[in-house]
C-alpha cells in the first residue's frame, strides 16, 4: 500500500536516525511497523519504540514520553490527530 509519492526516498531513515534517544516512532501503518523496526534496529536505534498510528489514540495516556516521532507518511483522521496533539504534551526531554 503506497501512502503518498515518495516511498522510498530515505525520508523514514532520516526521521528514524534524527530522532530524540527514546522517542516513540508512529510508523505509517500496522503493516509497516515489523519494516521500520527491522529498519531502526539496521540504523542502530533500537532505543526507539516503534507503534502503529492507533497508539495515538490513548497509548501515551499515563506515560512521560523523551520524543515522539510521526512517520511522515502517516495519514492521520481527525481523531489521530486530536491524540497527537494530546499526546505532545506527555513529552519531557
């Protein structure tokens, strides 16, 4: 499933090497998530925890959170998004 054009461009691989140590990464879709963990572990960022968008939605709910990165292929609903918005504010460096 091809989210948006430029798959394969090394946007995912930068996002996952410029990420804060610890963060949460959202990958683009339950699909991908076996991918990008397989891909953060090669880049040597196995300190990353990688999740599905739908941890957006209550997931960082009780938890203090280094960094949190969104696959920039993510396609997020309006929901995701509220959670999102939610969900920075966990954030603690």
């Amino acid at each position: 499933m091809e989210i948006d054009g430029d798959r394969g461009t090394g946007r995912t691989t930068a996002q996952i090497r410029s990420a804060p140590h610890g963060a949460i990464f959202v990958c683009c879709h339950s699909a991908a998530k076996d991918y990008t963990r397989r891909l953060a572990k090669d880049l040597g960022r196995d300190d990353l925890t990688i999740v599905e968008p739908s941890w957006l939605d209550h997931g960082w709910m009780g938890k203090v959170i280094s960094g949190l990165v969104v696959d920039h292929a993510c396609q997020l609903n309006e929901n995701l998004r509220c959670g999102l918005l939610q969900a920075q504010t966990r954030i603690r460096p």
